[in-house]
C-alpha cells in the first residue's frame, strides 16, 4: 500500500473546487489563490462544492502526487474558519478525523506534552 510521504503542514482551501482540475489546475489554485509555496512539503487539500470528493496535492520529492477521495454516501465535515480566508491550516489528526467521518465537533483530545 503506498501511503503518504512525511508532510510539513496541510492547507485547506476554503472554496469549493471543480474536481475536474488536475495538477495544473490545483498547482494554480494554490499559487495564485492560496498563495503558498508547491514544493515546500505540504499538503494541499481541495473539496468540491456539495462536500463529497477530496483531493490532496503533494509533492514527492520527485513529482507531484494527487489523493482524491469519493464517498459512496454522506459529506466531509469541515472545519470552521473566518470568512475571506482563503486557506486553512489544519493538523494531519483532523485532517485524518475529516477523512474518516468523524464528528469534529464532538471530538474532544486530551492534553498532551508540546516540546
């Protein structure tokens, strides 16, 4: 199984995506709209409008590559965030609970030693 290569941070765009853009189109949309840096190790995440396909744009070292998600029933449960914002960053446990289906709101995590 090939999993996903060590990620800095991930981004979440706040607009709905027309799932149709491949890597040109969401390379754009995080350069221009986004205004991040492609090829600094994150992760770029991406949601159509009714919240039932993913993509994540990473880069590899070598390339980039696209994780792209449909569910058979049901939608992605997002984050809250401030109008006009343009992207979000999320860490990779919520991006993990969004995946999975798990209710963010009632999700409660325990206190935890920070370094």
């Amino acid at each position: 199984m090939v999993g996903f290569p060590p990620i800095k941070r991930y981004f979440l765009y706040t607009n709905s995506t027309d799932m149709r853009k491949s890597f040109t189109g969401l390379s754009g949309l995080v350069l221009n709209e986004m205004k991040k840096e492609l090829c600094g190790g994150d992760g770029f995440i991406f949601f159509n409008k009714r919240r039932t396909l993913v993509k994540i744009l990473v880069w590899d070292r070598t390339g980039f590559v696209i994780y792209y998600k449909k569910l058979s029933q049901g939608s992605f449960e997002l984050p809250l965030w401030e109008e006009n914002c343009q992207s979000l960053e999320i860490s990779s446990t919520k991006l993990l609970f969004i995946l999975e289906g798990i209710q963010l709101e009632s999700v409660k995590l325990r206190k935890r030693f920070q370094g």
